[in-house]
C-alpha cells in the first residue's frame, strides 16, 4: 500500500469537509429526494427559491444530469460536471439534438450555477451545486418542486465533456 497516497487522499478528504458552510450542514436536516441508477445516485433537495443537487457516480470523469418536460435528449437542460485536479467545475448545457449541445452561456444565456464543490474518491466522482428554481434563459429548466421531469443521468470515464458516456439512462422523477 502506498502511504503517501493514503495519507494525501486523507487530507484531502479533510479538507474537502471542512469546506463545507454553516449552510451546507444545516441542510443535513433537511429531507432529500433521492433517486438511483445503474449505479449513479442523485440528490435534491428545495430551500426557498433553489433547488441543491448532489450526484455520485463510480467514475473519475464527468458526471450529468439533466431535465425535460418529454423523454429524448432534444431540448433537456444539461448539467455537467467533473473535478480536475481537485477543482470541480459544473457547465450547464442545452441540447439542441441528440449529441448536438452548447453551453447555455454560448446561447446568450447567463449561467446560474452556485455553490459547486465536488471530489473524487474511490474511483468515484461526487459533485454538489445549487440552482435557482426559476431563469431568464429559455436554454434553461424552471424546476418546481412536485413536477414531474424526465431526468437523464450519465457519466463517462473521462473528463472531457466531449468523450461519450459509458452509462446513458433517463428515469421520470418528481422534483
């Protein structure tokens, strides 16, 4: 076993959590919807006027999750993410046709992603991000708690957002 990696891994852990906010750990007590498959998990939860994710997946690249009024991928509000050195970034998306997405902020619109951290550990990908239930951008998904959406959720192993996914699924949830 090598120690030093151990031990880098274990400072990094703890590190990771001692980011986390006051906010953050005050939102341990709040119910979360969960929803889980082909090995991904996804988390959220309302607080006001945002909505706060957190995905898992058995990667160490990108992981998504998007939504949709409608089953198939044209028009669903992608959310990619991927932690790079230890910086998680999380890009949204609109997909104008299977395999054809832009970035929202290539669209004109404006992103609104807040409050991303992320890690990975254990060969898994663990990224959080918060959202305001409402936008401005028709490239992006009013999200309203207890509406159905047509959720899609992928990951890849690698970080690009171009290379393609190795796990592909869309589950119907209420928000």
């Amino acid at each position: 076993m090598n120690y030093d990696k151990y031990n880098s891994m274990k400072k990094l852990v703890f590190i990771w959590l001692l980011s986390i906010t006051s906010e953050q750990c005050r939102a341990q007590d709040i119910p979360k919807k969960v929803v889980s498959k082909n090995r991904m998990e996804v988390r959220w939860y309302f607080e006001k006027d945002i909505v706060h994710f957190e995905m898992t997946a058995p990667t160490k690249g990108w992981v998504a999750i998007g939504f949709n009024t409608h089953s198939g991928t044209q028009g669903t509000y992608l959310l990619m993410g991927n932690v790079i050195k230890g910086q998680a970034q999380v890009v949204e998306y609109y997909t104008l046709a299977p395999g054809n997405y832009k970035t929202v902020e290539s669209l004109s619109g404006v992103p609104q992603l807040k409050n991303i951290s992320g890690i990975e550990i254990n060969n898994s990908t663990m990224l959080q991000f918060s959202l305001p239930k409402d936008f401005t951008s028709t490239y992006q998904r009013k999200l309203s708690e207890n509406i159905e959406y047509t959720m899609l959720m992928a990951y890849s192993q690698q970080d690009d957002f171009q290379h393609h996914s190795i796990m592909r699924t869309s589950i119907n949830v209420k928000l």
